[in-house]
C-alpha cells in the first residue's frame, strides 16, 4: 500500500507504547484512524492527541480476546468512515516464567490476547475489506519471539510464532484479493508492556517469579516510534516480515543451521527391495 492519505486504519492495543506510536505514524500520513483498546483511559489520550493533531479519529473500548466486541468495532469503523484499508491487529500481552510453571488461566488470557485478538480481528475486518477492495493491507504484531524460541518465554512464544505462521499463510491467501500482509518481529521496544501486561493478568493466572537472568532474546530497546517508522515503510514496501534489530540476524542464522545440520544428519535412503 503506497499512498495513506485520506485512507482508514484500524489500530488494537492503541493505548500504548507501540499501538500508540502507529497510530501517531499513520495520522501523520494523513489517515484516519479507528482506535481500539481494553484500557479506556489510556485509548481516550490516543484519541486526544491524534485529534489535537487535526486527525479524524473513532476510538471504542475494546477486548480483542472476544469476538463480539472486535465486530462491534468493525460495524461502527464501516459505520462511520465505510472503508477499511489497513488493519493493524496490534493488541498483544508478554508474560515469563518456565512453562512448567504456566496456569491453564495463563495459556488461555495470552493465546486469547495475542492469537485470538488477531483471528477476531481478521473475521471482524477481512470480509468487509475484501468486498470493499480490491487493495488494503494487514500488519499483525509478532515478535522476534515468533521466530526464535527463548527460554522463560513459552506461552508468548507459542503465540507469537503461531502469529508468524499465520501470517506467512494468510499473504498468499490474499494475494488474489490485493491485500498485502506484513507480520512485525521486533526484539525489545520502550513501552510499558510489562508493567501494563502484570496489571491485565487475570487473577486465576498464578503469578510466579520470573526466571533469574536476562531472557535470551534481549538486545537494544528501541523507541516506539522508531519502530513505527519501520512498520510505514514495510507498508510501503509490501514487506511480509518487518524486523527492526539487526542483533536478531545471528539468532536467525543459529536456528537455520541447527534446522539445516538435522536434515543433513539423515541417514542415506535405503535403497528401494
Ligand atoms: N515491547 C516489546 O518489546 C515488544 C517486542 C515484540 C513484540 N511486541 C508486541 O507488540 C505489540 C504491542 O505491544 P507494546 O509493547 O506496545 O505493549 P503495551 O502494553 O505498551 O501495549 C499493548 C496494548 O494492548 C492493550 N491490550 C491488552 N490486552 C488487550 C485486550 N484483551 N484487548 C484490547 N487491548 C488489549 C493494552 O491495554 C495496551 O495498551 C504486542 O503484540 C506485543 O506482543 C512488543
């Protein structure tokens, strides 16, 4: 997607850091936003800020992990703009701790959060895209984590790599339909995720103490908006994986070469009776 202006863009998870940062990016390009988070208070500064900003902006409370509330929030984007043409499923929660140690309360708010906040956000949206089109595109928030497993980071890695697969498959799925897909990937970003993400745990959740030490996927802390400038541009540029820190190649380039020494550790083929 190449030209933003006087386009609509829905955002999840507007309430802060990353979220937040998109949708000051993408109003500075002229779109009009729809804005939506579980949080009113954090939401309703988004809002007033982009509007202070001269930005039409639609910001509704929502929680992605239901549906209803994600078609709430389509019915009245259509409702008020009648177009959707980006889709920012952005919402997203991190929790640590050994996954010997996960709740079933903990599997389900972080896979209800960061999976099914997308899927409901792609139900919600992608049929009234589709006939609205042709062209639009969708950015899913993954994580390096969706590509590189760490240790202390199980349950958000099995979110965000079903993310990535996700994603991977739905940009050929809509390929006929003009819509690109990009799935963002970035290490660490400067937003209140662990503060707010502890705050949201529901109460069945265990807390447990995290692992001691540093998790595995840690490398700069960029600012939000950095980050923002880079999902634009692989908007732009119809990028499938928007990645941010150049530390997460090496990581990239140990995982292949693991994958790569196990198929050529295969036995020869025996040869056919
Ligand atoms: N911050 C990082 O280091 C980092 C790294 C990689 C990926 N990400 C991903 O980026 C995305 C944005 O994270 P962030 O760092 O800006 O975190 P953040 O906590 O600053 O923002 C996330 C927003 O999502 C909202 N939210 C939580 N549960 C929700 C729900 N059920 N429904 C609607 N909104 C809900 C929160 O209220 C919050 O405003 C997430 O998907 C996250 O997993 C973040």
């Amino acid at each position: 997607m190449r030209d933003f202006a006087g386009k609509v863009a829905v955002v999840t998870g507007a309430g802060g850091g990353l979220g937040r940062a998109l949708a000051e990016a993408l109003a500075a390009r002229g779109m009009s936003l729809v804005l939506a988070d579980l949080r009113p208070g954090p939401l309703a500064e988004t809002a007033a800020l982009l509007a202070e900003r001269g930005a039409e902006v639609l910001a509704q409370p929502t929680d992605v992990s239901r549906r209803e509330p994600v078609e709430a929030l389509a019915a009245a984007a259509y409702r008020r703009f009648g177009a959707v043409h980006l889709l920012c499923n952005n919402a997203g929660v991190s929790l640590g701790g050994g996954l010997e140690t996960m709740t079933e309360g903990d599997w389900r708010w972080a896979l209800g959060v960061n999976l099914w906040g997308v899927i409901h956000g792609l139900a919600a949206f992608l049929p009234r895209m589709i006939a609205g089109g042709p062209g639009g595109h969708v950015v899913n928030s993954g994580s390096m984590a969706g590509l590189i497993a760490s240790a202390g980071l199980g349950v958000y890695t099995a979110t965000k790599y079903a993310v990535v697969g996700l994603s991977e498959t739905l940009a050929r799925d809509l390929r006929p339909y003009g819509i690109g897909v990009s799935v963002l990937c970035p290490m660490g970003v400067q937003t209140g995720i662990v503060a707010t993400s502890a705050a949201l745990r529901p109460a069945d959740s265990e807390r447990r103490t995290p692992p001691e030490g540093q998790p595995e996927l840690v490398g700069r802390w960029l600012p939000p908006a950095q980050v923002a400038r880079l999902v634009v541009r692989g908007i732009e540029e119809e990028r499938l994986y928007i990645v941010t820190h150049r530390e997460g190649l090496a990581l990239i380039e140990r995982r292949f070469a693991r994958l790569q020494e196990a198929f050529l550790l295969l036995p020869e083929p025996e040869a056919a009776p």
